[in-house]
C-alpha cells in the first residue's frame, strides 16, 4: 500500500486490474485504491508477472503492507525455503538478471555500507524502533529497503522469545530478522508495553497518536501482539469501545459520509502542520505586462484547444525558480531538510464534491510551457474524475496554489508536511504601477510564500520570489 500523503494511514483496495498471471510492465495501472481523501489509481514500478493478489478487494489495509507478489521477468519458478529461511541463492551465470528500473525517489537515499537502498524516512523509523538495516531484506523496488520491511523485522523480534519457549513455528515461516543491540537490551522496545500489552513499536506510537488503549484492541501478530495493522484501521478517541468493527464498517457509504472524511483527513493534516512547522509568510507584487503581451502573442498561434492561461505561466516560473533556491524544493525529514533532485510541483486542484487535494506535475521544471499546460489540464480532469495515480500523490517536492479565477487577491496556504514551501498566486488584476518616474495602469499578480523556518529564512524566502519575478519579466524564455 503506498503513502500517498503525509495525511494517509491506510488505503482499501477498491478494484484489482491485474490477476495472477498477469504480465506487467513498469508504469501499468494494476488496482485502485480508495483513501480518505480521493480514488487513485496505484501504478507499478518493475516489470514481471504477478504472482499473487495478497490483499482482496474491499479490504483496508495499512501503508506499507503487502498488496501483491510480482515475480521479474527472468526470474525462475517461486522456491518456498523452510524456516529459517537461508539466504537467496545467486543466479546462474548464464541467467539474465531481471530488468529493474530504478525507483522513483524523491527523498535521496542513503547507501548504508552493505548496498542496501535507504531512504531517510525508513532510516529514521529503523533506528526508533532499533532494526539494523545492514541485516534486512528489502522488498522494495531494486532492493530497497521499506517500511514494511523495518515494522516486520521489529514484529518478528517479539516473536522470537515464544519460539524459543518452544511454541510452534509455521512451516515455512521466515526467521526473525536480525535486530540492532538495542532492541535486544531495550526492554520498551521488545516487551510489553506499559499497560502490559505486548505490541509493537509502530503500534504502540500510532495508538498513542490516535489516543487508543493498547488493552481493548485485539492482537493479531505472534503471541496476541498487537500489531500496526490492527491499529491502522481504528479510528481515533475509540480508546473505551475499541472492540473489532464489523465488516464492512470502514467503508464510506455516501457522498457525505465521504465528504467528512476529507475534511477530518484534511484538518487533522493542517492541524499538524500549523503545530509543528515553524512557517513564515512573504508575499509581493509581480508586474504581468510582459507576461501578458507573451501570451496573448502566443495563443494567436494556437488553437482554442492549445490556448495557454496565465497559471500555467506561474506554475513554471515556481518551478524553475527553486533552481536558485533550492532550501524550497524538498522535504523535512527527522527535523532535516532533505533536497530534493527533482522538482514534481503539486497543484491544488478544488474538487467538484468540495475538498482539495494537490497532486503532482512531475519534472515540472523540464516541461515546456505546451507540456505543462497539458500535463495540467489532464491532471486536473482526471482528479475531479478520481483517477489520480499513487505516484501523483506520493511525491510533490513543492506546491503552488492558485485562487484567482475566484476573484482572490492573495492567498497565505499552510505547508503539506513533509514539504517546506507552498506557494500562493491571486488574480491577475489591472492596478496603479509606478516606473521609471511615471504611474500607470498595469496587470499585476500577488505572489505569496508560506515556507519552513527550519529549511530557509527571510532572506532566502525574499530570493525565491524575486527569482519568480525575473522568469516573469522573461515569459518567451520559461
């Protein structure tokens, strides 16, 4: 299940597209999701064929969790090793290796010294919860490292003492993954809970978030442990009756039902943002003559269809300036920014049943204006159709909102975690302008920045506007 946002838990899967069988290829569309917020469609990102749907349709499941098994496309019949599972035997030599492409990562990935692929985030969760990544299996895309992989290992480490007191192994089951000196001394970590409920760590921090009491929620994991993914599911203040729902409780059952899910998930998001984020606010005004001129230039030689709007103008210069400030484009991490390689901008886009959602225009920066109009105009048609892709969501560097076909001057938006910018554009207004010693009338624009005190300043703040400004001034060249 893949985090499509900093506001996501987990995800129900509403369709498969694929069965077992099935050959699939990088970029394929294979299932739809439904989340708090919107229907997405869940892409693919290595070629081969499916071997197993491991989560059935209708079923809520949490981030990180295994929906299917894709087997590469060299890759020889499934071997079952006996537990403890040895490790993976090398391929002949006269085998080709599977194709594998390389992930879409945003956050850049740290390299811990055995070759495994790590990003920040899953480095960070590894070392709370005291797994040793250098001694985990990743089952991620060309063997990284996830987070389902460092829960599992954490989980399988409770299992551990029971199986040393001789209760029954599964045939088949996996060994307990190796785990740091500190989970094997940290009795918090490998013992029951305060409460006296034995839980994992994820478990026990995501309950604690969502105020439940470990002691009324069922456990399904080894020895009646409490897992993440019993946790997931609940909704928060059930702490006094948080027995197991009835099936088919999570599911919406109407538009309205619907609608106070967004706006609970949207809140709760906003809520933690303006709590933890240090934000602060600039904003200035953009003389758009220039820009105006180029435009309408422009559209003479196009179609109706092809016609360019100022917005798409403002989304390329956001884009293009992190180039010169690049403390706005990235992601805060483990309370340090992390840059961001690519520029994947999100557009807040309303949806027609109310609610925002800001998918991404990937590699923003490198698209033509033609490109990115289109690019665009598609990603706003399919969001308010509910088909946006889980790679749209998962992975906007910086977001840019626009409120001016509303009549809004300027807008102060709050930061998605784990983001560091956003930025704001009003209407495109005739107003009183003053240059080279003469005042005139002349289309304007409200810029604004609510940006990550943590990640930038001021200063650096002032530089990124400015630097909007200049590519405005400069439409024939964006």
């Amino acid at each position: 299940m893949p985090s499509l946002g900093a506001d996501m838990d987990a995800g129900k899967i509403t369709k498969w597209l694929v069965k077992p069988g099935d050959s699939v290829r990088r970029g394929d569309i294979v299932a739809i999701i439904e989340t708090e917020k919107s229907t997405m469609e869940v892409e693919i990102f290595e070629s081969g064929v499916v071997e197993e749907l491991v989560v059935p349709e209708g079923q809520q499941v949490p981030v990180g969790a295994v929906l299917a098994r894709i087997a590469g496309e060299a890759a020889a019949a499934p071997v079952v090793s006996p537990a403890p599972a040895p490790p993976p035997a090398p391929a002949p030599a006269s085998a080709p290796a599977p194709a594998s492409a390389p992930p879409r990562v945003t956050r850049r990935p740290d390299r811990v010294p055995a070759g495994t692929v790590v990003s920040p985030v899953v480095r960070h969760l590894a070392e709370r919860m005291g797994v040793d990544v250098h001694r985990v299996a990743g089952t991620g895309v060309g063997g990284s490292v996830t987070r389902a992989d460092v829960e599992r290992a954490a989980e399988r480490h409770l299992a551990a003492p029971a199986a040393v007191g001789g209760g029954p192994v599964p045939t088949g089951a996996p060994s307990p993954a190796p785990v740091s000196d500190a989970v094997r001394s940290g009795a918090a970590r490998s013992s029951p809970s305060a409460t006296g409920v034995r839980s994992s760590p994820l478990a026990r921090r995501v309950a604690a978030e969502r105020g439940l009491v470990l002691a009324s929620i069922g456990g399904s994991g080894p020895g009646g442990a409490v897992t993440v993914r019993d946790v997931a599911p609940l909704a928060p203040a059930t702490a006094a009756a948080a027995a197991p729902a009835p099936a088919g409780a999570e599911a919406t059952t109407g538009a309205a039902e619907r609608q106070e899910a967004m706006r609970r998930a949207i809140g709760s998001l906003m809520a933690r943002s303006k709590r933890e984020i240090p934000h602060y606010y600039l904003s200035t005004t953009i003389d758009m003559s220039r820009a105006a001129a180029w435009l309408e230039a422009a559209n003479e030689k196009r179609s109706m269809a092809d016609r360019l709007v100022n917005s798409v103008l403002l989304v390329k210069a956001a884009a293009l300036a992190v180039a010169s400030v690049p403390e706005m484009n990235g992601f805060m991490v483990d309370g340090r920014f992390e840059p961001s390689a690519d520029v994947h901008v999100g557009v807040a886009i309303s949806l027609r049943a109310g609610g925002v959602i800001a998918p991404a225009v990937h590699h923003a920066d490198r698209l033509s204006v033609d490109e990115l109009m289109a690019a665009v105009r598609d990603l706003v048609t399919r969001t308010r159709k509910g088909v946006v892709r889980s790679s749209e969501m998962s992975d906007p560097t910086i977001t840019v909102t626009n409120l001016g076909e509303l009549g809004v001057d300027s807008v102060f938006g709050v930061i998605y975690p784990p983001q560091v910018a956003l930025v704001g554009f009003g209407r495109v207004a005739e107003r009183p302008w003053a240059a080279d010693g003469m005042v005139g009338v002349r289309p304007c624009v409200t810029a604004t920045l609510s940006a990550d005190h943590r990640a930038s300043d001021g200063h650096r703040g002032g530089r990124f506007l400015a630097a909007i400004d200049r590519l405005l001034q400069r439409p024939e060249e964006l």
